[in-house]
C-alpha cells in the first residue's frame, strides 16, 4: 500500500470514526467488535522521509505532519478497566493519549495532567474520553513543583472520587550532543519533570490507593541503550526502569503493582519540539527492522495490560516495543 | 637552571594543553554540531559505500558505490580544511550513533535483499543529510563551514535525487 493511499484511508477511518462518535456517543464503541486478523507491521503506519518540522516546546500533536495515531479511530475496548479510576500525566499526546483514550473505553474514568501549552490536544482528548462514556478530568499545570503535584492528585481524586491507577509518563526530552552544551537549567529541568515529578505524585497518591490498584511509569530504550544526545534524558529513563522495580518490592506487600513500559522511538511532539535533531526527525524510525517509527496507538494495549486485574501477577516488570531494537 | 627548564617545560605544555581544551569549545554550538554530523555522515557514506563494493555484484551499485566514495572523501576533505582554518575541532570521522544501526543491518545482509537495502538507506541518510546541511547554509555563523556546507548542497542533492531514482527502479519506496 502507498503512502498517500494508506493516509487517505486512514483520514476516510478519521471521518468515520467521528462521524460514528457523534451520532452515538458510546454505543459505537459497543457494537463494534475489535478488529483481530493481522496487517503488515512494516507498512501498517508511515515509514521515513518526514518532512522537516518543528515546533516551540512542548508542540501539539495536532500540528505534526503526519498526525500521530493514537487509537482514536482504532482502539476498541471490551469492559477491561470497568470502575477503575486513572490519572495520567503528559495525557495529552503521545503514549499518555493512547493510554488515555484506551482507559476510556475500557471503562475507566480518566484524569489527565498536561502543559497549559497542550490545551488544544487536550481539549480533543477530554472529548473523546468523555465519547466514551468515561468522566473526564483536565489539570493543566507544570508538574515541576512539589505543590502542584500534590495538588494534581488531590484534584484527580476528588474529581474521580477516588484513584487507582496512576501513570507517570509525562517527559522532558531535549536532544545535546556534546555535554559541554548541556546547561545545569535543562538537566534540572530533564531531572524534575522526569524523576522528582513521578517521586512527588507517586508519594502522594499511595495513601488513596487500594489493593489492586496499579502503578505505571513510562521509560523507554534508552534506558538500556541510550543515543549519545540523550545523557540527559536518557539517564532518567534507566532511574525510572529502575524506581519500578524498587517500588514494585516495596508496594507489593501493599497489593499495588508496579510495572514500565519502554517504547521505541515513537512518533510524538517530543520528537519535532528538539528532542531529536532535525536529521533524524526526517528519518525517524529508520533504525528500527520494522523500518519506520511506532505509533502511540501501539503501545495503548500495553498500559491497560498493566493495569487490569487480569495481569495481576505482573509487577516490577518492563513491558517493550521497541520496533525490533532489542531492547528490553 | 634545571628548575626554570622545567618549569618553562611545564608551562609550555600546559599552554598546548589549554589551547586544545579551547578548541574542543571554539564555534557556536550549532557550528560544532553541524560539523559533527557532517563528518559522520560522510563517515558513514563511505562505509557504506566500501560495503557495497564488497557486497553487492550490481553494476548500477558499483558505480554508484564508488561515486560516493569519491564524493564523500572530497566533501570530508573539504570539511577538514575549513575547521582547521577556522581554528575548531576537526570532524570527526566515525559513524555516529543514529547511523551505526543502519549500516549493521546492511553489512549482515545479502543480494538480491542488499541492493534493495542500499538504495533505501542511501535515499534516507541524504535526505537526513541535506535537511542538516541547508539548515546550516541558512543559519550557520562560521563564514568557512558555512561556504562548505553551500558547496556541499548541490553536491548531496544530486546524489538524493540518484538513490531516490535507483530506489524507485529497484522496486522499493
């Protein structure tokens, strides 16, 4: 299948989709029967050259050529999170928003934290949350500050009456070569949002979670193989792999699990808003054997896996899907 | 005497030693990064290259292969004699990071997969390359690369516009 048809028909699925949603809100999502079968992974999503992009940090997925996909037209779910309450932070694009999306109609009621700069991606995830049937819950802020972060899960808590499932995916990620151009404002800033962020929300959000609840943290390849840019942020993801595990020992005597998910490179505004340098925006994904970068849409299964009950034995693990990089 | 020799010895040295140190941190960041990625990829386009001559019995691949070995060697030279009078870090002249993966995957495979391999990462490295590359022409501030990177330009686009038409031939896309 060529480019161009490929996105026509996944632009034609778009309109469908949307035309669905709005002529019954929740009943589409009902009838339609998951998909099954199998498609070609190498040509299933858009393969590189892209075209050269880039936007001011944070960036909207809205304004990415091409848009990514997060399950919006696709994602089916079948009851697997009933009654089950979410927060998630970055939840306005990326893997937060497939998380997002998937939670939603598996019939949890969703909270999602993100920039005041993301609010037009937002907005769309609000909306198709509540498409679902789901209660949504926007909370803009800068999950940098000790304060807001207790706040964020105070408000999620109330806003959801109650909590028990939290995803700390939310990420700063900003491509430098060379160390000597790495300022100690952007290391902070990479630190914070990265690992004191997840430390401050997952602290404050233990008291209000029951046994069964679920803990998710969004790490990544680099943690095992980090590019050379990336020391920052790549350094962050290994602590992250790593606060899984610790926490996972800690809390399981608590009955809350504890696990990660490592993607790939995946297609997501942190890419084109300088966490990769533009030569590689144009060939993303190029590395991966399956030729092309992933798609959030393809990790969403992997965040409701680790939060439903049926996957109650897994916790302390690192779920992946890395294109065919090797790693985890 | 002995001491003020060694001292003098000393302090030479560690002139030599802080003039490199200055070095590695003279140009903008944007000049150091756009040299870095232009000598590795130039790097990696002649590896690639040397790989095909040995891999591949295609004659449109030879010629081709053997168009970037000389083209890229000229290019890195180039490269080389604008940082040196421009008093920066030499390029670097291994494969960086981001390309190491690519060039694996065509070392480890055989024809009639290798040529159909070749020209698609011949398509994307110069497409990667060019982006750099113009970005640098419009924006760079070291009058030396940036004359490099302008003769550069014509130079990496022609060779995109080749692999592109090869890739097309070859039946990929």
């Amino acid at each position: 299948m060529t480019e161009t048809t490929r996105r026509q028909i996944m632009s034609a699925a778009a309109t469908l989709g949307a035309a669905a949603a709005m002529a019954s809100p929740s009943s589409a999502q009902d009838v339609a029967a998951a998909r099954g079968g199998k498609q070609d992974p190498r040509t299933k999503y858009p393969k590189p050259p892209f075209t050269v992009q880039s936007q001011p940090w944070p960036g909207l997925a809205s304004r990415m050529e091409p848009r990514p996909d997060h399950g919006e037209t696709s994602y089916v779910g079948s009851g697997r999170l009933r009654g089950r309450k979410a927060l998630i932070t970055g939840g306005d694009s990326g893997m937060g928003r497939a998380a997002a999306i998937a939670f939603a109609r598996e019939g949890a009621d969703v909270a999602i934290n993100y920039l005041p700069e993301e609010e037009p991606d937002a907005r769309e995830v609000v909306d198709l949350i509540r498409r679902a049937g789901q209660k949504a819950a926007p909370i803009p802020g800068d999950i940098r500050s000790e304060a807001f972060c207790q706040q964020l899960v105070q408000q999620a808590v109330s806003a959801l009456g109650g909590l028990d499932i939290v995803v700390c995916n939310a990420g700063r990620q900003q491509s430098v070569p060379s160390i000597l151009d790495l300022t100690t404002e952007e290391f902070d800033r990479t630190m914070k949002t990265n690992l004191y962020a997840p430390f401050w929300i997952i602290k404050a959000a233990v008291p209000h979670l029951e046994p069964g609840s679920a803990i998710i943290g969004t790490t990544s390849e680099q943690a095992y193989d980090p590019s050379p840019d990336l020391y920052a942020y790549a350094q962050t993801k290994a602590a992250t792999m790593n606060y899984i595990k610790s926490l996972a020992k800690q809390l399981g005597s608590k009955g809350i699990r504890v696990n990660g998910v490592a993607p790939g490179p995946i297609w997501t505004p942190l890419q084109i808003s300088g966490g990769a340098q533009p030569g590689k925006v144009v060939t993303f994904g190029a590395t991966a054997p399956l030729g092309r970068p992933g798609q959030p849409a393809e990790l969403a299964g992997i965040y409701v896996r680790l939060a439903e009950d049926d996957g109650s034995y897994t916790t302390g693990n690192i779920y992946g899907a890395g294109g065919g990089q090797g790693q985890p | 005497m002995m001491r003020s020799a060694i001292l003098a010895g000393a302090t030479a040295i560690a002139v030599l030693a802080s003039a490199a140190a200055l070095a590695q941190q003279t140009g903008s960041r944007q000049t150091r990064e756009y040299v870095q990625s232009a000598g590795q990829s130039d790097a990696f386009e002649k590896l690639e290259a040397e790989t095909a001559l040995t891999q591949s019995h295609d004659p449109q691949v030879q010629a081709f292969a053997h168009k970037m070995l000389q083209d890229h060697s000229r290019l890195s030279n180039a490269l080389q004699q604008a940082t040196a009078k421009a008093g920066l870090m030499p390029a670097p002249m291994d494969v960086g990071a981001d390309q190491a993966p690519l060039l694996a995957a065509l070392q480890s495979v055989k024809e009639p997969d290798f040529d159909r391999v070749y020209w698609k990462q011949q398509v994307l490295a110069h497409r990667s390359a060019l982006t750099t590359t113009q970005q640098y022409v419009t924006n760079g501030d070291s009058p030396a690369v940036r004359q490099v990177a302008a003769s550069a330009l014509p130079i990496i686009t022609a060779h995109l516009a080749m692999a592109e038409r090869m890739m097309a031939k070859s039946g990929g896309s």
